[in-house]
C-alpha cells in the first residue's frame, strides 16, 4: 500500500478544480488559490524526498509545474516582464527537478541542489511580488500594477 502525504493529496484534488476550471489563471482569486495549491504541492514534494521517495515526489512536483506555468498568463497580462521571467525560471527548475528524478539512479546529491534552485527560483518572486505573511495571508503586493482590473 502507497502512503500518501495528506498535504500533496489536498493539493491534487484543489488543483485539479483549479486547471478544470481554466488552463491559465485570470483573476486573483484564482491566482491565490493556484498558489496555495503550488505551496501543498511543493511541500509533498519535499516530504517524499525526505524520506526518499523519488518516485512519490513525482505527482505533486507535476502538479507544482502545471499550475505554476498557468499563472505566467496573469503576469503577461498585468504587464509584468520581470514576473513573467521569474515564473519561466521557476517552471525550468521544476522541470530540472523532475529530470533529476527521472534517472536510471537517482543522485540525492543532485536532487538536494535542484531542489535549492526551485526553493531560490520561488524565493526570488516572492521577495518582489509577495506581501503579509502566514497569520496575516499572503497576496501579491498592493505596489504592484494590476492593468484592466
């Protein structure tokens, strides 16, 4: 029997209803929904890894990618270039994560440094784009410019 991380779980089914819904995030309710799902998501990527379990880490690391590439739209469309880079950034590292993982052997070394590249490449963007904090909620910051909306 696979045990599965209940975290990754939730995410699956929330960002299932968030990619039927749309294959690109529109409005910043989605947005904040796509990005909490990424947040479960990369968080049972971690659990796996940390007990090994490359080939578990797999299906929320896909989810982590799908939903995150869906919101490269909303930046595109609020006019924001550096955004738009940090989330192709992102989107390589997840996919050099999943290559990683894809080995014929997997190098933990090597799973440990790509995984450092994902958490800097979603840092990055937070630190421009993200403001508040856990008790607080977090949203993209009010300095940002939101055209058409």
């Amino acid at each position: 029997m696979t045990r599965r991380p209940a975290g990754w779980t939730v995410a699956i089914v929330l960002g299932t209803g968030t990619l039927a819904a749309a294959q690109k995030v529109v409005g910043p309710e989605e947005f904040d929904r796509a990005m909490k799902t990424i947040g479960a998501a990369v968080e049972g990527v971690e659990e796996a890894l940390g007990s090994a379990s490359y080939v578990e880490a797999k299906t929320p690391l896909a989810l982590a990618r799908q939903v995150l590439a869906s919101t490269r739209p909303e930046w595109e469309t609020n006019g924001q270039p550096d955004a738009v880079r940090m989330n192709r950034e992102a989107v390589a590292a997840l996919d050099a994560l999943d290559k990683t993982l894809s080995a014929t052997t997997v190098d933990a070394a090597a799973v440990t440094a790509v995984l450092g590249s994902v958490t800097r490449a979603c840092d990055a963007c937070h630190a421009t784009y993200r403001e508040g904090d856990a008790q607080t909620g977090y949203r993209i910051r009010s300095t940002v410019s939101r055209s058409g909306r």
